[in-house]
C-alpha cells in the first residue's frame, strides 16, 4: 500500500512512493529535447534554466493529472461513494496523496498543478462560458485555489512563499487547516476496507506512437516511465482484478480520462504538450527587460505564482 491513516497512524510512504519520485527526478536528455523542439509561437529560444523548469512544471502537471484520473479509476472499480462532485472529490484524492509523501519533489508537482489551472484560466481567450456552470468539472482558478487551500492546511509554512504570493487570505488559510484533514481522512476512511498489503494488481502500461508532432512527448514520458509510476502506485495494496490499462496517446484533443467500461487511464499526449506551451509563453512575457549591455535587469520583485519552479530559480541570487 502506498500509504494511508488507519486508526489514527499514518502508514510510511513505500516502494510505490519511491518509484513515482525516481521517475520525477530520472527526466534527462529527452526532456530537454521536449522543450528545444517547435511547437508553436510560444516556444522561442529557451534557457536552460527555463528547459529545467519548465520540464518539471510539465511532468508535475502530468503526475496530478493522472493521480486524478486514478481516483476516477478507484471509484469506479471499488464502488466507492462520493458525496458532491465526483471531479473535485478526486482532485482532493490526487491532492492528499501528493502532500501525505512528504516528499520535495512531490510537494513541487502541487504547486506546479495549482500553476497550471492559474495558467490554463489566464489564456483561456474566450473567459468564462455559461458551459463552464454546466459542467463536471469547477472552474480552473476554482480548482487552482483548492489546490492551495490543500497546501495550506496540509503545511501552512512549507507552503508560505508560494500561498503569500497569491494574496490568500489569512480566515482561509486557517479554514484550509480543518478542510484538508476532512479531505484526507474521509478518503483514508473510506478506502481503508479495501486496503490489503499483500494484493498487487497487474496494470498494462502502453505508449502508443505518437507520430512526428509529438514524438517529443512520447518520448519524455516514457523516459521518465510516468505511466509506470500510476501502474506502481495504484497496482499495490488494493483488491482490484487485474486488467486496468495505462494508455498515453495521441488524441486530437487535449485531454486526460477514466474509461470504466474499457477499464482505462487515457493521458493525450497533446495535454503534456498544452501545458509546454503555456509555461514556454509564460516565460516569454515574463523576462526581465535587459540592460543596454544586453545583461538582463534584476527584477524588483519575482512573482511566486504562476510557474512555482521559475520562482525558485528567479528567486535566487
């Protein structure tokens, strides 16, 4: 099991844990190649802080998203109920898990997934649409501030620099403290009945090509063994039949999903490569000015939203 509250006790993080945070930190020479390929206007010349960071904002996204997409997976394949909405209940599952790692690298992927709603909800040209009311999901910078209402109470002070960059207010920052205990032990409560440490479940992880466009994305993901890490960690200390499926694949649209019926984790290739796209434009509107020397400016103040790993690296002197 990956790890969990029982009675109370917080199980230490596993083997499962360990391979999801070898794969975060095991992204080399095709990341790079990932970000030095075309692939739009936003992708102008990068440096190679910007090709470090915008690789890990790009992998962190893709770690949340399918975290998510497993809590789908769960309640489907365990019967799980949920009360509310069931896409908010497994952003909450996908959020939990992060944080309970303990984990650097994992605590990053939160604050690279809140970034990446903030991002996704700044470029949305047409702005909000009634279909956005209608629909499954919360709005994007709603389910951007969840994510930090998460990080807030999970470690108000890990966590500072970032939530005080976003001007969260201090009533919700002690609010988020009782909402993300409710969160994680609800979700620790209710799958601890179908905990058993000694089921392992066999996953199929697929990468299917993904053609010259995106061969880049295939490539990243497969050299960081993303979907192996889903499989590792969903496939330990749950009574599930074997047979799920992890698929990456070109889709036509940018996408991620739980099919039940096929029994499968869907992550498109073109979501990975959207998120590259809104974090190569990020850092072109967002340079310093440079002096007549041709230096670049120091900037007065760094922005902590947004890309949090651009502010790590802006940040420093």
């Amino acid at each position: 099991m990956l790890f969990r509250l029982a009675s109370g006790q917080q199980n230490g993080v596993g083997d499962s844990m360990r391979h999801i945070t070898t794969a975060l930190i095991a992204l080399g020479g095709a990341c790079a190649a990932f970000f030095a390929m075309p692939a739009g206007p936003a992708k102008a010349d990068l440096t190679p802080e910007e090709i470090t960071e915008g690789r890990k904002y790009v992998v962190n996204n893709a770690i949340f998203i399918l975290f998510h997409e497993g809590g789908h997976m769960l309640v489907s394949e365990l019967g799980l109920p949920v009360l509310g909405r069931e896409e908010d209940a497994v952003d909450g599952l996908s959020s939990v898990m992060l944080l309970e790692s303990e984990d650097e690298e994992l605590r990053a992927a939160m604050q690279d997934a809140a970034d990446g709603w903030f991002l996704i909800d700044a470029n949305n040209a047409q702005g909000v649409q009634e279909a956005d009311f209608q629909g499954t999901h919360g709005l994007n910078k709603q389910r951007a501030y969840a994510l930090v209402c998460m990080m807030s109470g999970k470690d108000p002070e890990y966590f500072k620099a970032f939530i005080d960059s976003l001007e969260f207010p201090q009533d919700r920052r002690e609010e988020c403290i009782a909402e993300y205990e409710q969160t994680r032990d609800s979700w620790w409560g209710v799958l601890d009945p179908y905990v058993d440490d000694t089921k392992t479940s066999n996953f199929t992880v697929s990468y299917e090509p993904a053609g010259d466009d995106l061969q880049y994305v295939e490539d990243m993901l497969k050299e960081g063994q993303v979907l192996e890490a889903i499989s590792a960690t969903f496939g330990e200390g749950y009574n599930i039949p074997d047979g799920i499926k992890v698929t990456a694949k070109t889709c036509g649209v940018i996408n991620a999903f739980w099919d039940p019926a096929a029994r499968e984790i869907t992550f498109c290739y073109e979501f990975a490569a959207h998120h590259a796209d809104l974090v190569s434009q990020y850092f072109e509107e967002n340079r310093a000015p440079s002096s007549s020397d041709g230096e670049p400016q120091a900037q007065a103040e760094v922005k902590r939203g947004m890309v949090s790993a651009l502010k790590a690296a802006a940040s420093d002197p």
